[in-house]
C-alpha cells in the first residue's frame, strides 16, 4: 500500500473491513480445530491422541509446535476485535505475518506429528530436519515471492472494475449536485484560468475564499493577508508537491480537525490554495518548510503536531 503509493484508494477503512473478514474466518477455523479435536477423543482410538491436534499433541515432545498453532491462529487475531487495533496499520501487518507463521505450524504438525507416532510404535521417532527438508522450505518461500512480485509487476494491483465503480459513484454524486442546484449555486466555486506559466498560485492569488466552515467576515480576512507578491514562488513550490484544489471534483474539508488548524490558520490555508485533507496528508518536511516561509507565526507547529498525520487519519475516515 506505501510502496505502491495506494493510500488514496486502499484506505484504513478497507484494512478494518479486511480485519473483519479475519476475525470472521479466524472463528471458522476455530470451529473446526475444535471439532477436530473433539471427533479424535470421541472416537476412543488410542492413536487418534497423537493425531496433529489432541491432547497428546498438546503435551508431548511437539507441544511447542501445537501451542504455536493455536497462539497464532486463534489468540492473537482475537485482537482485532479492538477496533483501535483494527483500524491500526502496523498491528495489522504483524497480525497477517503471525497467522502466516500460524497456518505455517498447521502444515508442520499435521506432517511430521502424526508421521513422527504411527501405528507401528518401534518406528516412533523424533524428526530432524535434513538440508534437503531445509532448502527444500526455503525455496517454497523464495518460489512464492517470485510469483508475487511478477503478478504485482504485470497485472494491476487493485481491479479496475473497483476504481471504475469509485470513479462512477463519485461522478453520478457530482451531477445529482448540479442538476440539484446548478452551476451557479453557491456550493460551486470557479476558479479562472491562467495561463500554463503562471504557476499554481495564480489560481488563488488575490482571491479571498470564504470557508464554508466557519464565520469569517471580510474584515477578519483583511487581517490576516498572505503577501503573495512576496512569497510567489514558494506558493508555487508548496502547491506543486500537494497538488491545487479544484472545487469541480472535489469539496473542501473542515481543516480546523486537524489540532494545532484554529479559524485563522484555517483562512490563511485557504489563502494559500489548501482546502482538503488530502493535500494537508501530502505534506512532508519540505512542505512544512515553505509553509513555516510563508507563515511566520507558529513556526515549526505543523511539523510538530504532525499535521500530514492527522489529515491522513481524517480523510480516510471520510
């Protein structure tokens, strides 16, 4: 998802109902290592005990492989019923590699734990993994990760069929908008075009927008000015690495969530052509730098309060 720049489209909200989907199937594979257990000592088979799950297995001389098997694939995923866990990215990732190494330890004792004790009790043995079991493992995952990273590397990552489906519902949204109210209607804003050298700034350079969140008069907006003339080329430079707001796709956000974003920080956003949380989300150090430049009053409070952070968090809760 970083690696592939696809925060916009695989969101936390996607990883939540992803955990969903884990928690789901975490308690049918529960279901049946239960039944399983419990259809062994049913039976009343004395070598069902050493089967890969039963009690023998959970006390002998494999025990650690068994507990490994039920911590990884049962306990743990029972985590993500925390939606702060569940909605968290890193605990996420260390969840999935967990059930991996899980499933991995399945394989490993319906394998060698009921091949290590069968019927013939003189040939019950301890197993001892040669190079050939080892290189033979090791290659199972290098073979993996070549399959992978070719799929990721030729196919899309993400099926075209969902962002088509994303891209129509937002664009059918727009024209109901529209044919609601029509161009003109105050929730439509335009903005002039310039021509291609004039930079990113000519697009709100004197313009006063009014925010739709708060209420701000002209007079306060006469307070708090942005020298354009002055700082021209580090508007230019800060909008070309967040990107410019264009009100005909897209709906400014409440930038005043954001800790550390009051009414006046807010309206010099807007000064500066930044409107959602989406181009807040695209800062980095360099970003926050020019921002100090152009605003002198809180020097350092967006790199600070981590507001890339937070507007990240905010969009995808949107």
């Amino acid at each position: 998802r970083k690696v592939s720049n696809l925060e916009s489209y695989i969101t936390v909200l996607h990883i939540e109902y992803m955990n969903k989907v884990i928690l789901l199937t975490g308690g049918i594979v529960t279901v049946a290592y239960i039944t399983e257990y419990f259809i062994g000592w049913y039976s009343g088979v004395p070598y069902e005990n050493y089967t890969y799950l039963s009690f023998g297995a959970a006390t002998g001389p494999y025990w650690w492989a068994f507990w490994a098997l039920i911590i990884c694939n049962l306990i743990v995923p029972l985590s993500l019923w925390v939606k702060k866990l569940r909605r968290n990215i890193r605990w996420t990732f260390f969840v999935a590699l967990v059930i991996n190494i899980g499933m991995w330890f399945e394989r490993f004792d319906i394998i060698v734990v009921d091949l290590s004790k069968d019927r013939l009790t003189s040939s019950w043995t301890m197993f001892q993994p040669t190079f050939v079991d080892i290189g033979t493992f090791m290659g199972t995952i290098g073979f993996f990760f070549v399959l992978f990273l070719l799929y990721a590397r030729t196919f899309p990552v993400i099926a075209q069929a969902e962002v088509k489906t994303i891209l129509k519902s937002s664009g059918e949204s727009f024209k109901k908008l529209r044919a609601e109210h029509g161009d003109d209607a105050s929730h439509v804003q335009t903005i002039e075009e310039y021509p291609a050298d004039a930079g990113p700034s000519a697009n709100v350079e004197g313009k006063h927008f009014k925010s739709v969140f708060d209420g701000s008069t002209e007079e306060d907006s006469d307070k708090n000015q942005v020298d354009f003339e002055q700082h021209k080329g580090k508007i230019d430079n800060l909008l070309s690495g967040i990107g410019t707001f264009d009100p005909a796709v897209s709906k400014q956000d409440d930038l005043k969530k954001i800790s550390g974003v009051g009414p006046v920080m807010e309206q010099k956003l807007h000064q500066l052509g930044i409107f959602t949380f989406e181009q807040v989300s695209r800062m980095t150090d360099r970003e926050y730098d020019l921002l100090d430049e152009i605003i002198s009053e809180f020097p350092g409070r967006a790199k600070r309060d981590d507001w890339a952070g937070q507007a990240l968090t905010l969009k995808n809760k949107n």
